[in-house]
C-alpha cells in the first residue's frame, strides 16, 4: 500500500458526533462513493473494544472499494484492523517509533500545525502530511487557525503528498485550492451533510477542476528563500538550500558537464532545470558522464 505511487485527493475522516442517528458505515460509503479516496477513523471517545469493532467494519468497507484505510491514533489498533496505517498528531508516538511497530509497508500521515513541523515530518520519513488547520474548526477546539499561508508554504516545498485539513467547506474550497492544495480533507463538511455523497462528488470536482488546468500554472513558482529542505539526492538523505534543480547542479559543479538529472523518477531536460523547483522530500538523481566521446 505504501510506496511511491501513494497518492489520493479527497481525504474523508469519520466524526460520528456530526451525524447522530446516521449509521457510520453508511455515512462513510457514501463519501466514497462520491469520491473520497482515503478514509480515516477518528474517534476519541469510545472505548478500545468498540474502536476495534468500528476499525474492523471500515476496514471491510474500504476493502471493498479498494481506498486506504488509516486509524487515528493508535498504531496498534491499526495493526489489528489491518489497517493500511495510521494517522498521528505532533503529541502522539514519534514517526520512527509508529514505523518500528507497524514495518516499512504501512502509511504514517502526521498533523502539522507550521511549515517547521511540515520539514520535520518529511525528514523522519512520514508518507503524507496533514497542513492546517487551515481555518478555525470546532471539530479541533483550541488549535488555532494556521491560515492559508501555510497551504502556499507547503506547496512551495513539501514534495510528498500533503492535504489541506480545517473547517473546509465547499465555500471556502476554492482559495483553499487557489493557495496550492492539491488535496483537500474534511470532517464535518462530508459526513455532517445531509447527502456525504454529493457533498464528496463537489469537492472531488472541484480539486480534479484544478488538476486539469495545474500543468499550465506550474512555471516559475517561486520558493521562499531560507532554511535547508531534506531531499534524497543519488540514495543519500541530504539537505540543500538550493531551491531549483540549477541551483543544486551548480553548487554541485556540475552545470557544464553532461548530466542527465532526474527528479521523483522523472527525466528533466536541461532546458528546464532553472524552472524546476525543489521540495521538501523530493528523489534526486544526478548522473554524471565522465570523459569525451
Ligand atoms: N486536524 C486538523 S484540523 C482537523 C483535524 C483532525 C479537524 C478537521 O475537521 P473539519 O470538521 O473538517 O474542520
Ligand atoms: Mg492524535
């Protein structure tokens, strides 16, 4: 499940409280049948064995519409749902221990409240991150709105995938995704609708909407100036302050030697290497042809 084509768009996360007298299993199936492509069980009031006999029937639900399926919390009930991994905050167990208990194959997101926790995350090997909130949400109290200058942040840098998560709504979607989300996560707006299945199929729209016209708007985007970004160049685990490919080909010295560089497993011709931009977890590859001829 994990691995470098995990991907998804639409992350539905479950919160019972906003849909009383609904049954959760049905509620859930609707929100991916609308199209949400990666579901969550968050839940923290019942008790162990009932979290299990919920994990347990989501995880037959997702099974069979093939989405991934990730426990808040609680690494080991992950485990014993086989859940494809788990979903933790800055409080809870620290990444390489979550890894240790639930081995290499398992996905391990993690909330991030600021763009310093965004880096850290990526560089303790987390396979998505959560970035917000993005607006002030009751379904978190206390957590102070992050705003949508975190979302520019992370889509400036953050290479893996990232989600946009915090009172996100169809009516505020659209600068969410103006600010460079590219995948959008919601409690209440999915599973406190009356329809989780309309309401799903709207969001996916709109995010596919601007998937289609993204490849025009990729050029020239700028990368603040600053701190090092983690990025894996030729195997390695590095950091560089360099912020296109240019960059880290010159300071390499290799700018007019025959290099072939390749980033996230992609060929970039030289013509482009000034206007690719580098970010936070992103796969390096840089080969270097010695001698003529
Ligand atoms: N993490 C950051 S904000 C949040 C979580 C779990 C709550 C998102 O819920 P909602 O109802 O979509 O605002
Ligand atoms: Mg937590």
């Amino acid at each position: 499940m994990r691995g470098a084509g995990f991907d998804f768009r639409l992350y539905a996360i479950t919160g019972e409280p906003y849909h009383p007298g609904r049954d959760l299993i049905g509620v859930m199936e609707a929100a991916i049948r609308g199209g949400a492509d990666i579901v969550q069980l968050r839940d923290k009031e019942s008790p162990p064995s009932r979290l299990l006999d919920k994990a347990r029937a989501l995880r037959e639900l997702t099974r069979r519409y093939g989405v991934p399926f990730i426990v808040n919390d609680h690494p080991e009930l992950a485990l014993a749902a086989e859940a494809d991994g788990v979903h933790l905050g800055q409080e809870d167990m620290p990444i390489a221990a979550a890894r240790r208990m639930l081995g290499e194959d398992k996905i391990i997101g993690v909330s991030t409240h600021n763009i310093a926790q965004a880096r850290e995350a990526v560089r303790q090997g987390a396979d998505y991150i959560g970035v917000g909130p993005v607006y002030p949400t009751p379904t978190k109290p206390g957590r102070p709105a992050a705003g949508l200058e975190f979302v520019r942040q992370a889509a400036a840098e953050i290479a893996i995938p990232w989600v946009a998560i915090g009172g996100i709504t169809l009516d505020n979607a659209d600068e969410v995704l103006d600010a460079g989300a590219r995948r959008l996560c919601a409690v209440s707006a999915i599973v406190g609708s009356p329809d989780p299945e309309a309401i799903s199929r709207e969001f996916r729209q709109r995010i596919e909407a601007r998937e289609a016209g993204r490849s025009a708007r990729l050029s020239g985007a700028e990368l603040p100036a600053g701190s090092p970004i983690p990025i894996r160049l030729n195997g390695r685990e590095t950091e560089t302050t360099a912020r296109t490919l240019m960059e880290l080909i010159e300071r390499h010295g290799l700018a007019d030697r025959r290099v072939v560089a390749e980033v996230d497993g992609e060929i970039v011709a030289r013509a482009a290497w000034s206007r690719t931009p580098l970010k936070a977890g992103a796969t390096i590859e840089l080969v270097h042809f010695k001698g003529g001829g």
